[in-house]
C-alpha cells in the first residue's frame, strides 16, 4: 500500500467506510449462480481476492495487500427494500485480516420470474469496502459480475499500482508538473470555521437511506443546459446540494467532491482506490441568494483546479511525509481532507455496454433484458451531520441516493427543485 491506501486503511479500523451500489434486475437469480460468478471475478480483479496485513518495517508501520482464498458472502434477504438493504450494509463492518473485501445480497423477488418493468426480478446489492474500492471500481465490479452471470468470458486484469507507484511514474514531467499554477484552487474567500468537526462513536446502527430519480425529460433538459452554460451536472448537482443544505441551516455549506484518478494516469476501468488525495472542496455563504446557476460555474472551476497534476502531486507529497501510522493519525489526516458537511459523488452517464437491453438472454426458452434500474452509492463516513449524496445517470434518469445518521428531511428533493431551477433558466 502506498500512504494514500494507507491512510484509508488505518482510518477504516476505527471508522468503516465501505458503499453499495444496487441493481434491479428483471429475471430471478439465486446465490449458487452469484457465488460463482464472484469465484471468477475473484480471478479476474486481484483486489477481490484480498486481506489487509498489517507489519513493522525497519520500525515504520506498514500494511500490505495478499491473497486470500476466501469466499465472498453471497445472501439472501426477503420482504425488505433495497434502501432498507444498502443501509444494512452499513453496519456491517469488514473484517481486513480475514477477508473478503466484498460481498454481496440478494433481495428474493416475488414468485414471478419475468417481468419488464416492475421490481418482480431480483434485486442485486454490492457492497465493497473503501480498501480496494472506489465508486467506478463498484461499477465496473457490477457490470463484470452481470457479464459472468450470462457466461460472458473476462480476461485477468493487473493489480492497480500504489498511488506513490503512479506518481514516481510522472518522472522527467514532475517539474514541468510543479510549475503548473494553482492559482484560483481557492477561487471563494474561504468560509468561517464554524463548528468542529465531530465523529460519531461506531455503534453498528444503520444509517438512513433514501432516494429519488429525475423523469427522463428533466434529466435531458439539466444536460443541455449544462452544456449551453459550459459547465457539468456534477458542477449543477454541486450547486443544487449547496442551496437546499443552506436552506436547511447550514449556511455556508462545506462539499467534498472525490476527483477520478483514471484519465490522468490512463488507468482505464481498473478496479482499485483510483481517487486523488486531493478532493475539491467547496464551500459558498449565501449561497441560496447567489442561486445555482452562478455557484454551478464556481464549482465548475474549483472542480478543473483540483484535477491539475501539480495539486495531486502536491497532496500526496503531503501524505507520505506525514505518514500515517496508527489509526488516530489517520483520522485527524482524514478530518484534514474533508472536514466537511456533505460528499457529493457522480458515477456519471452508467451505459452497462456488456449487459443492454439489447443483449437478451436466453434461458431454458425464457428471454430477458438483464437490468431494469441502478441506484447510486450508499455510503457513510461517520463524521456527525454529514449527508452522502450519490448519483448516475443511467437509462436516460439522474438517480440520487442520500446516506446520513442525522438525514436532513426533503435535502434530494430540494436538490430535485433547485436542478430544475437550473435547467429552465436556461
């Protein structure tokens, strides 16, 4: 592990932090058939097979991936929603030293076996821990697992290097990185402090879960307005999240946003912890009065600093000079990061190309498409008061998941008014 992985490691034994993604699916699957799709893509990404040792090296704490022969946890749950499922999840800890990172649960259908457009098929729920995950990781582990389920073949992939690895990679271009300008990285004046920073005592009770989906109309109105002002619907969903938390008191409102590592190190659809030590932060008083429009292209710019390479350098420097050794270090290093009092993550447009609705399946004379509906992430960090909110898109929808143990009421549908704010003012 480099310092980075690291950080979330110690972290995550005093705070678990792991997510789900869950997945309708319109036709019936049982846990044999799971259980062994989860043995290939075990074989596939070498992360899914992985425990956490933790060692002592020339005196400096240090923790290691190895491989592990254990079985992913495959079950089954009947008459609960998947909200009330992912939320489960979330006081379910994993264990680093035994492994699996990783499991999965299935919510029993009705007696039906096929339908089109109802919820009568199985709903799937993965779970991944934080340690060999990120958002796109679980999505490309979704959709890997579907294409084993319909018997697609899939070819080994390599272990994703460390962060440090990735970085000693930039070589000869590190200075040429160094004198990229960070200028406008803190375009807001910064906010006041307000309250500290409290994180809750890790009880295993489950969080609050809840969701929304745009209609397909109002999710392509909000992409084309995004594109005629020049900005993103993460920016826009930045924006829309900043209003409705300062509508509910919490004025000025401070946002993490994780920044995907892939395009800057070509990293492709790999399956690891590909976000940057460096997630933006935002944070606008008044920001009700300036409106979204105005704060969706702040966010937008703040978003394009902090994907620069010289401010991803700059923060993983940081960490391995200040190396985490011991859980506590580890969260004062976190709370550093994301002292915060929303994470905001986009899965973006979710196509699942290896499993359309084109691609139907044929068995024992029954065909079926194979997904009906995603959900966002569900995820908690346990620092007191904050709000999760996850979103994609997929089949033409912007979905919204909100996880909290302290759930602001109406927060994804007042982020659902403040969008079509956005949109129609176009």
């Amino acid at each position: 592990m480099g310092a980075f992985e690291q950080v979330f490691h110690l972290y995550a034994q005093r705070y678990p932090v792991h997510f789900s993604l869950t997945a309708h699916l319109a036709y019936v699957v049982g846990e044999d058939d799971v259980r062994r799709a989860t043995a290939v893509l075990q074989r596939v990404h070498p992360l899914l097979a992985a425990t956490i040792t933790d060692d002592v090296v020339e005196g400096r704490y240090q923790a290691y991936y190895h491989h592990s022969r254990a079985v992913v946890s495959v079950t089954t749950v009947a008459g609960a929603t998947w909200e009330d499922v992912a939320a489960q999840e979330q006081a379910r800890p994993f264990t680093h030293e035994a492994g699996p990172l990783w499991r999965v649960t299935l919510c029993a259908p009705p007696a039906e076996t096929l339908v089109e457009e109802s919820n009568s098929g199985t709903t799937l729920v993965l779970t991944l821990d934080h340690r060999i995950a990120d958002g796109r990781s679980g999505l490309r582990v979704l959709t890997d697992l579907l294409s084993v389920l319909v018997q697609k073949d899939l070819p080994a992939k390599a272990v994703v290097p460390s962060q440090d690895d990735l970085l000693a990679t930039v070589g000869e271009s590190r200075d040429e990185l160094g004198q990229d300008s960070t200028e406008g990285q803190l375009s807001e004046p910064s906010a006041p402090a307000g309250a500290p920073v409290l994180l809750r005592i890790y009880d295993n009770s489950p969080p609050s879960v809840s969701s929304l989906m745009l209609t397909v109309e109002a999710t392509r109105q909000l992409r084309r307005a995004c594109r005629d002002r020049g900005t993103t619907v993460h920016s826009a969903l930045g924006a829309a999240l900043s209003v409705a938390l300062a509508a509910a008191g919490r004025d000025p409102a401070r946002i993490v946003h994780p920044t995907d590592l892939r395009g800057l190190f070509d990293l492709g659809d790999a399956v690891g912890l590909c976000i940057s030590p460096a997630p933006a932060v935002t944070s606008f008083a008044g920001a009700a009065d300036r409106g979204v429009v105005e704060l969706a292209g702040a966010i937008n710019d703040q978003l394009n600093v902090a994907r620069r390479p010289a401010v991803v350098l700059a923060a993983a420097k940081m960490l391995k000079d200040h190396l985490a050794s011991t859980p506590d270090e580890a969260v004062a290093g976190m709370l550093a990061m994301t002292r915060v009092d929303a994470m905001l993550t986009n899965l973006g447009i979710v196509e699942l190309k290896e499993t359309t609705m084109n691609d139907v399946i044929d068995r024992e004379g029954v065909n079926f498409p194979p997904v009906i509906s995603l959900r966002a992430l569900a995820m908690s960090t346990e620092i007191s008061g904050e709000q999760v909110v996850g979103a994609l898109t997929y089949r033409g929808q912007l979905r919204l998941t909100n996880t909290s143990h302290e759930p602001v009421p109406g927060l994804l549908e007042r982020v659902a008014q403040e969008l079509h704010v956005f949109a129609s003012s176009a």
